[in-house]
C-alpha cells in the first residue's frame, strides 16, 4: 500500500488564514519596518509554540504556514539560537517573568541571543565544563571561558553552563542561567574561518555577577535542560537549506542542471539522484521530528539521525555545485553554470567544514543513536 502525502482538506483553512493575514499586513508584497514584530504577535514566528507565543499548532498548519511564507518570500526574524534553542528550553523550564521578559524579543528577532556551552576542554564531553557560578548572596559570580559561540559578538543575551557545585558528580551540579551579554566582566573574541568571515568566539568571564532571577529552571539541573536545548539544536541545525537551515538546497543544485540541458555524464547523474534520494530522505524525517515536536515530546534520536545526514548532505550539495563550476570553482563568486547565489557557493563550499563538527559531531550523533537506539554499551 502507498503513502498518501496530500494534506487533509483542513489545510486549506490554514492556507487560507495565512493568506489573509499577508494580504491584511504586508499587501502587494511590501513589509513594513515593523514586519518582523507583527509576524511574531501573531504567533507565526514560531506557530508550533503555545500561545500567545505560537499558534499552539498542528503539524499540518506548520506546514501550510512556512510553504505559504516561502511563496511569498515573506522575511522572517534571523535570531537562530534564540528561536531554535533557547526558546523552547526557556518554554520548558523558564518562569513566567522569564517568559515575558525574554520570549518577545527573541521572537521577533530585536534581542539576539547565543549559546555559552563549549569550553575548549569540554566539547563533545560537555559534562566536564569547567566554568564556575559562585552563589553570593542574590547573584551568582562567574569565572571560566567559553568557545565556538556563534554569534556572541552580536548578541545580548545567552544561555549559560556553569557548575555551581564542584562536588556533584560531572552530570549533576551544573545550573542553567541566562546571560545578560553586556554585564562588566564579559569578554568576547572573534575566531576567524577560512572563509575569511567569522560567525564563532571564545568568551571570557571574570568575576561576571548574574543575578539569581537569571536561574533558569532548578539549581544544580542544567544538565537536564541542556539535554532539551540540545535536542532542539540538533532540529534548528537540520532546516530546508544546506548550511544549516541557509543557503542553497540540493534542488537548487538540480534545478541548475535542468536548465541548462541536464548532465551528460552516468556518474554525474548518479551523484545528483543520490543529492535528491538524501534530501527526500531528511524531509521525511523532519515531519516525523516536527509531529513529535508539536504534540509537545521532547525531540528524541531521530534529531541526530537527521542532524548527522543533513550535516554530511550540506556538503555533498557544495562539493556537487563546485565541481560542476569546474575550473571557476577556484574563484569567490563561483558557481554552477556561472550561477554565483550570491557568492553562497563558494562560500558555503568552504563553511561545509564545520557542519559535521558545530552542534554535535557527526561521531557524537552516532554514538548516542548506538547508545539510545540500538542500544549499545556506552563508549
């Protein structure tokens, strides 16, 4: 028996209130300066949220929402770690005062946020940070560095690892806090990629003062939580595009092919059927991995089955789109067929890299997929 993929007939009800709604605050597709607000109270930032965040939505509107979106090439909020990740665990463990205070912000993308869990000696093994929270009357003191953290430089708020109690055993006495990122004491240094940008940092902390209000969740339980923003990191890390939810897809790469002609060479096209198969293949698994999501589970192991073939996918489609350009490849504004994207080949080419070591390496994902799957002893 086949799988029927068509939506139920209430999707068109969906549609047709998305429709709606941009026809009433953005007509004749024209957004206003305060788009990204306006999107955001009507919970279509994130529809999969509770309300008044999301639109407590199903799967199904979720899908009607972003295919409608995207066909109207309708901008949406860039604040990535704060909608993928910090959101949801703030929705999970944050209060109430926590929720109103941070979530308007980090929905409608005016307050960026990142993440403070990397250290140079605690990466893949998170649980042995060292960075230290001292309790200190109604604050927390904190020492310690933190690296790889995308977007400090930009941002004002994080979410924070530290150990507040040095005696637990390494999983237990670790709090979650949020960062404000301008507090004295704060120290963030650019680490420049190959790709001549830089998205990551190392941040210093000496003797930055958090105040207790700031404790997300219960006291020595971050390491619970962590595990729920990581979950969601690993679902923010695995969008449409190949770089990690941006840039090109695997179609783009096809589409190309198609126009001029298709590809003459057998090994060529079995190299694009294979793009396509794989990107089908992180389709279907990110509906499964929505569904869970919406009816309110904690995203479970197929994040990091989808996490570590969309991060090896991403640069297959790059390695695809520079070969094709054949010798101008070599340049900055290559691409396929003369198609520059914008200078996203070239650079996506070279940002590959770091999809299968950022979130999770792809080794990580697949030794918790023995472990919690197939149920492994533990390496």
């Amino acid at each position: 028996m086949g799988v029927d993929f068509d939506l139920p007939p209430e999707a068109e009800q969906y549609r047709s209130d998305i429709r709606a709604f941009l026809s009433e605050h953005a007509p004749d597709g024209v957004y206003p300066p305060d788009w990204s607000r306006t999107l955001a109270a009507a919970g279509y930032v994130a529809p999969h949220w509770p309300r008044p965040w999301g639109r407590a939505a199903s799967p199904i509107e979720q899908l009607v929402i972003d295919q409608e979106l995207r066909a109207a090439n309708a901008p949406r909020p860039m604040n990535p770690i704060g909608i993928g990740w910090a959101g949801p665990t703030l929705l999970v463990a944050g209060s109430e005062d926590q929720h109103q205070r941070y979530l308007p912000g980090l929905l409608d993308g005016s307050e960026i946020w990142c993440q403070l869990f990397s250290e140079p000696g605690a990466g893949s093994d998170l649980a042995s940070l060292g960075t230290t929270a001292v309790r200190d009357g109604d604050e927390f003191v904190v020492n310690g560095q933190k690296v790889w953290t995308t977007l400090a430089h930009v941002a004002q708020f994080g979410i924070l690892l530290a150990r507040t109690d040095p005696d637990a055993e390494a999983h237990k006495g670790i709090t979650y806090f949020v960062l404000d990122m301008r507090t004295p004491g704060v120290e963030v240094r650019p680490l420049v990629q190959m790709t001549g940008t830089h998205e990551f940092n190392e941040v210093f902390f000496t003797d930055v003062r958090i105040p207790a209000e700031n404790v997300v969740g219960d006291l020595h339980d971050g390491w619970r939580l962590a595990k729920v923003t990581l979950g969601n990191e690993r679902v923010s890390l695995s969008g449409e595009g190949a770089l990690w939810g941006r840039g090109p897809t695997a179609m783009d790469v096809i589409d190309l092919v198609r126009a001029h002609g298709g590809a003459d060479d057998p090994l060529t096209r079995q190299r694009l059927a294979a793009l396509y198969i794989e990107s089908e293949i992180l389709r279907l698994i990110r509906l499964r991995t929505v569904s869970a999501t919406v009816r309110g589970m904690e995203p479970g192991p197929e994040a990091s089955v989808r996490k570590a073939i969309s991060d090896e996918h991403g640069q297959h489609v790059m390695e695809m789109a520079i070969e094709l350009a054949g010798t101008g490849g070599l340049l900055a504004e290559a691409g396929p067929y003369g198609d520059t994207a914008g200078g996203m080949w070239s650079y996506g080419y070279l940002y590959a890299r770091a999809l299968t070591i950022g979130g999770g390496t792809s080794e990580v994902q697949r030794n918790i997929l023995g472990e919690r799957v197939l149920g492994l002893p533990r390496d």
